[in-house]
C-alpha cells in the first residue's frame, strides 16, 4: 500500500508458522489504520529465529496477505539479511558500555535464584520469566576479556540499571489502542509511563543469533521510518524496552497501536506454540474471505 509518507505502520510477522487468525486480524488493523491515514503499511519479515523460520512459511504469509486483499511495497525487509545493521547498533551500545557478554546457562541462572534468600519470592519479567539475576555483570575487565577470548559462546545483555541512568526523564509513549472502542476510528491517543526495569537486563544480542527480537524490532522501525507500530497487545510492555532503545540509540520515536488479541471460544488467545491452525486451512476448506473475516472480532467481524 502506497500512501503518504507522514504515517507509515508495518506488519511484522515471524515465518515460524502458519498465521493464524490473530495474524489475520494484525495485518488488517494495520492495513486499515494506514489507510484511514491515508499512509504506507509495510511487510517485514521477523525471521532471526534461523533455526526455526523457514521459506515455506514466508510464502505463505505472502500468499495469506494476499488472499486478504492486503498490498505491500517491494522489497520485502528480511531480518535475517539485516544482521549487519543490528550489529552496528549494538556496538554502538558497547561503545557506550551499555551491555555487557554473558555466560550463563539456563540452569547455572535457575541456581543463582534458588541461592537467593527468598527464591520463591524472586521477582519476574512481564512476560514471567525471572529477571536475570546478574550473572557476569560485574566482571572486572581483564576478566571479561579472558573469558570472551576462551568462550565465544556468549550473549550480550543490557545493564539495566546503567542505561536507565541515561535518561534524563522518565519513558512514556503515545498509545493509539488503549481504548477498545475507539482505537478502531483511530480517534483516541493517550500518553502512558514505561517501566522497563521490569525487564532486567534483557538480551540484546543472542548466543546463536547476533541480535534480539528487542533489538531488530528498534532497528528496522527507524530505518523504515515507521510512525506508528501496529501489533498485538502481548508485545505492549515490551515497549517499555523499545522505547528505552530508541533514546539511547538516538533513534525517532514512534507512536504505538496495541490491538486487543484474538481468542478462541475457551477464552485462550490464539498462538503457533499452542498449534493453532492457520487461516490458510480455513480458506483451503472453501471459506470466503467473509467467511473468515466475521471469525474475527470487530471491526472486521462480529467474534466477542
Ligand atoms: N515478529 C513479532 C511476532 O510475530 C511481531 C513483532 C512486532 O510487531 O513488534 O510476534
């Protein structure tokens, strides 16, 4: 979709699976809002995750989108050729010594915690996994660089607490779909804190993968000049993280759209762990694109 350029929105899935229809309902809120903007949504293809995305999938996003009427500009931008530009970015961040390597295992973390006073009560992350509890943060330096030299199986974390120190106010941002009746006409922003300490000190940097979900995403909205990310409510408190990214990188700021996620009829909301099918076996099965359209909740159709 070609519009103006003074609001441009993306859709960004990973190629991981099947879209499901949460997927479905994503790409079209994101279509419709760049259309009532009269601006661009692009396409981006999330596929860092090289041991799990594959060409068969990327397909049939396109193939999917398509048969939803949805039109993107070419190129497509494809994380996994990007690796480079999320490289820079976190050289800059080391430059600035903002993120240090880490070694630590998953079980050597789990042990850290259950030494603590109270390991029950030990706090964790909005997404519930425990915070990080600081494993190889304070190395002195000749050690670290001993370390990086015999074990090159590290990942790059985020010193929290130093990059916090950064800032010179607190983080908040624009939300365009806080209010569930009123996102839709694109009518009502609010301005809401983040708290990215909530995080921890996030991976920036993976030990397989030279990059992060947290880091990619900031990256490739700044260099697509998106004014407005458009996705799902599981991902709002990572804003909380992009945004803390973005002032230190000095990258733009976005506005954002979090848009209520779709459930089954249990309540459960729709997932590709969970193995819910992709709309493609809905319209393969013969529905219509209005068919699948009124599964969805509204605007588009009428599920609670
Ligand atoms: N790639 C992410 C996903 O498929 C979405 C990222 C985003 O919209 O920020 O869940």
């Amino acid at each position: 979709m070609k519009g103006s350029q003074s609001f441009i929105t993306r859709f960004a899935p990973s190629p991981n699976g099947w879209l499901h229809l949460g997927h479905a309902y994503s790409a079209l809120t994101a279509w419709q809002a760049a259309r009532q903007a009269q601006g661009t949504c692009l396409l981006r293809i999330e596929d860092i995750d090289v041991g799990r995305a594959r060409d068969h999938f990327v397909d049939g996003i396109y193939q999917d989108l398509e048969w939803l009427g949805l039109a993107w500009d070419e190129p497509v931008i494809r994380q996994s050729e990007r690796f480079s530009a999320y490289e820079a970015a976190l050289a800059r961040l080391r430059e600035m010594q903002l993120v240090y390597p880490c070694w630590a295992t998953r079980s050597e973390i789990r042990e850290a915690i259950a030494d603590k006073p109270a390991p029950a009560d030990w706090p964790r992350d909005p997404d519930g996994a425990p915070l990080y509890p600081g494993l190889y943060r304070d190395l002195p330096d000749s050690r670290r660089k001993q370390l990086m030299w015999e074990d090159t199986g590290y990942c790059w974390r985020l010193d929290m607490q130093k990059a916090l120190a950064q800032l010179d106010a607190p983080l908040d941002y624009v939300e365009h779909g806080s209010d569930k009746n009123s996102y839709q006409t694109g009518d009502k922003a609010v301005r809401l804190p983040l708290d990215p300490s909530l995080f921890g000190d996030v991976v920036l940097a993976r030990k397989d993968v030279p990059t992060s979900y947290h880091l990619a995403v900031v990256v490739d909205d700044a260099a697509q000049n998106v004014t407005q990310v458009t996705r799902g409510a599981d991902l709002q408190a990572a804003t909380s993280v992009h945004v803390l990214l973005q002032k230190l990188l000095g990258l733009p700021q976005p506005d954002y759209l979090h848009h209520p996620l779709v459930r089954d009829t249990s309540g459960r909301r729709l997932s590709k762990q969970a193995g819910d099918s992709g709309f493609r076996e809905l319209r393969q099965a013969g529905m219509s694109v209005n068919d699948v359209m009124a599964l969805l909740p509204p605007p588009f159709g009428t599920a609670a």
